[in-house]
C-alpha cells in the first residue's frame, strides 16, 4: 500500500501540466493593490497589442513584440518591459523575458514559445512612477515543421 501510495504521488509532483500559482496566498493578500493597479491601468488608457510569430525550429525561440498605445493611439516609448509566459497545457513551466526597444517604437524579445496553442502572457511596462499590467491570452504558432 505504502509503494503504491509513493508512486501516485511522484506521478502527481512529476506532473508537467499541474500548477500552483507562484505566491498566490501573497496575491490573495494583496488583492487591493491588484485592484488599485487595474485603476491606474485605466487612468493611463494604454493599449497592449502582442504579437507572436512562429519559434524558429533551430533555437525553439519565437518573437514576441509588444506594441503600447496612449489614448491618442501614439506609441508609448521609454519604457521598461516584462514579460512572464506559459502555455496552458504546462503552466508549471514559466519563461521570463525583458522586452527591448525597437526602432518601431514597440518591444520585443525572442522568447522559448515553441509549444503551438494556446499561451497566457503577463506583461508589466514600467516608466518613472507609471505602471501599466496587462494578461493577454492567446494562441501561438509553436515551431513551424
């Protein structure tokens, strides 16, 4: 009994589709200040448009570019941007990545989004005292074969 009862458990940690979300009793806690950030989202009235592109089959690496708008529909440029992402077939399995830049006035990085289906993205953009978060849910291409 007690082998059968190890083996179910190492099949339940070992499980790459099962997740606990990271620090969700301090998110729990701090519920006001996830409130307050959804105002403050909306006081600055940026947009988010994401765009990711097929993984390269070599390096299983996909580009991801964050577009911010203002309110005028105007790049929002400066700023310093996050990016958390998981699939949600394996939302135990997290990657991070810092947005740059570019010449376009948007953000991007190439990011290990090799699985197709569909993604979570959290994007946090930061510039001086402003905050913006945003969670975009949509599919990914994956390594195109």
């Amino acid at each position: 009994g007690v082998g059968v009862n190890l083996y179910f458990m190492s099949r339940a940690v070992s499980d790459p589709s099962f997740a606990v979300e990271a620090d969700y009793y301090a998110k729990a806690v701090a519920w006001d200040a996830h409130q307050a950030q959804a105002r403050d989202n909306a006081e600055l009235g940026w947009e988010l448009k994401l765009d990711v592109a097929a993984a390269d089959p070599g390096t299983g690496r996909a580009r991801v570019v964050a577009s911010l708008l203002d309110r005028d529909g105007l790049p929002v440029r400066g700023l310093t941007v996050g990016l958390e992402a998981f699939h949600n077939a394996r939302a135990s399995q997290v990657v991070k990545a810092t947005l740059v830049e570019t010449a376009e006035h948007a953000y991007a990085a190439d990011v290990a989004v090799s699985r197709p289906g569909f993604w979570e993205f959290r994007v946090a953009a930061a510039r001086g005292t402003e905050t913006f978060t945003a969670i975009v849910d949509q599919d990914a291409p994956g390594v195109l074969r």
